[in-house]
C-alpha cells in the first residue's frame, strides 16, 4: 500500500510540476503490490486527471455514446452484445483492428468506451495503441496537451502521466504525437507489465485497444496473444471482402475473433453490420 501511494504521489507530483521522471519512477512497477481494497483503488483512479469532453465536439467526431437514446443506440446495441460475449467467456482485453487505415475504429472504440462507461460498476480503459497515426485526443476533442502514452510502455514515465479520466470509470491512454518502433515495444516485457498492472490497480472490468491497420503494420498479429477478443471493422467502398476475409483467417488463428462491424455503409446502420 505504501509502494502504491508512493507511486502515485510521484505521478501527482510529475504532472503538477512537469518534466519528466527518472525511469525507475513508472509507476505501474511500483503499483504491482496493488489491486484490492476499495479504497486502494478509487485512490488509483483519482490520480487520473480528470477532463470534461465538449458534448459538441464529440457529436462532430461521430461520437454519440456520452447519453442514451437518438444516434447512441446503434452503439448501445453492440456495447450490449460485445459486453455479453465478453462476459461470458471471462475476457477481458478488446482490440479493435481493421484491415486498412481510416475505417472508423477509432470512432467505434470512443463509441464503446462511453457506452460501457454509463454502467456504473464497470471500470474501463480505452488505450490507443495506434501509435503510428495517433487520433484518439483529436476524436475525443480535446485542446493540445502534452500525453504521450507510448513513453509509459518504454518505462520512462508513470502511466497515469499520460492518460486521462472521464467520470469515476473510464480512462483514456493516448499520444499526441506519433511513436516509432511500436512493433517491438508493444511486444517488451515492460509494456505487458504496464497493461497488467493498470488492470489490476485500476480493477478494470474491460480493457479496449485501439490498434493500427492490420494488413500494414505487425502491431496486431504481435499484440494478438495480449488480448481474449478482437473486433474487425470495415468500411463499406473502401475495404474489399478479400481483404477482409484473410484478416479473419489470420485473426481466428491467433486470438477470438468476436465479429465483423461493417462501417460506414450510406444506407444501413452500424448494428446492421454487426454480426
Ligand atoms: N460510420 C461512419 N460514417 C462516416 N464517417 C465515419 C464513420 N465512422 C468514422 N467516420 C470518419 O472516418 C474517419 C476515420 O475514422 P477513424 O479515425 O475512427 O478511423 P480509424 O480506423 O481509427 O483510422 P486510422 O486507420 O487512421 O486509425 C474520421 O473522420 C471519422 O469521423
Ligand atoms: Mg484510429
């Protein structure tokens, strides 16, 4: 207990003051003696600073998921049945992955994140681990800052330095700017340390990772044995049913392949190409 509110005294203490730690000050090792007490652990999530999305700002990113009802409830529908899958094989850790670039799964992950988030008992994080073209701090609105998500996974600052809270139970890890080599850092012992640890720490009920394309990068073949499900998605007029199909091959033979979301189709809505 001392080593964690250590660790996050320290991480208090880099924010406030700014500037970066020395590397032995990342708190997710610190925190491994973590997890449990209630108190323990609402303490962990105070820790995260706290930011207020522009409702507006989201609604122009396609971002509905902060209410119930009118454009949330597609979203709601596949929060219902991705949570219920998920709950009942145990998983825990999401990727949301498409086979190329700019088919929606940022916008989709932010959807599901806010959506889950209005179930008051679960605990969430949503971690962008598309570092090549990072887009999740634009999505959610938010004005410049300084997070930087990928310094966390080289063990060169704490965690919580570089990741945001919206309410008491979903947190944001993201980057303002894009990180080389993620290949192999995503693959580091450290960075497998770092999503344990925030899980535990956080008592997360749910963990969603926003990847990179698939058929462009290693990342998701390579994180593939780090999460329990993926979710492919793919744009109508921009990604073809080859590419498709040899995604859920390679997919089905390393992880659970939870569904295909067809996104961005003129006339059907998102829950119509869940499936
Ligand atoms: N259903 C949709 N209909 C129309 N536009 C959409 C839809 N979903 C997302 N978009 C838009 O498409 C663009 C790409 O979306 P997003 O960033 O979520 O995709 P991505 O798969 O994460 O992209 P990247 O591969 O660059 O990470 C954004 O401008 C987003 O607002
Ligand atoms: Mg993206």
């Amino acid at each position: 207990m001392e080593r964690i509110q250590s660790a996050i005294n320290k991480a208090r203490a880099n924010r406030q003051g700014g500037g970066a730690p020395p590397p032995q000050a990342a708190a997710p090792r610190a925190l491994q003696a973590g997890g449990g007490s209630a108190d323990i652990i609402a303490g962990a999530w105070q820790d995260i600073a706290m930011f207020k999305p522009s409702v507006r700002a989201l609604k122009d990113n396609r971002v509905f998921t902060l209410k119930a009802g009118g454009d949330a409830a597609p979203f709601d529908m596949m929060r219902t049945r991705v949570f219920q899958q998920m709950r009942s094989n145990n998983w825990r850790r999401l990727a949301v992955v498409s086979p190329g670039k700019a088919c929606g799964k940022t916008t989709l992950s932010a959807n599901l994140a806010f959506s889950l988030a209005r179930q008051p008992d679960l605990n969430l994080a949503l971690i962008e681990l598309d570092m090549r073209r990072p887009s999740l701090a634009r999505t959610l609105g938010l004005q410049a800052g300084n997070e930087q998500f990928s310094r966390a996974l080289e063990d060169r600052d704490p965690a919580f330095q570089h990741m945001l809270r919206y309410g008491h139970n979903l947190a944001f890890a993201f980057n303002r700017s894009p990180a080389p080599s993620m290949e192999e850092l995503l693959q580091s012992s450290h960075a497998t340390e770092v999503f344990s640890d925030l899980e535990r720490v956080l008592d997360l009920s749910l963990m969603i990772f926003d990847m990179p394309p698939m058929l462009s990068s290693g990342e998701m073949m390579g994180f593939a044995d780090q999460v329990d499900c993926v979710l492919l998605v793919a744009a109508a007029e921009l990604t073809t049913l080859e590419e498709i199909d040899l995604c859920e091959r390679n997919l089905s033979e390393v992880t659970n392949l939870l569904g295909v979301v067809l996104n961005k189709c003129r006339y059907a809505d998102l829950a119509g190409g869940y499936g």
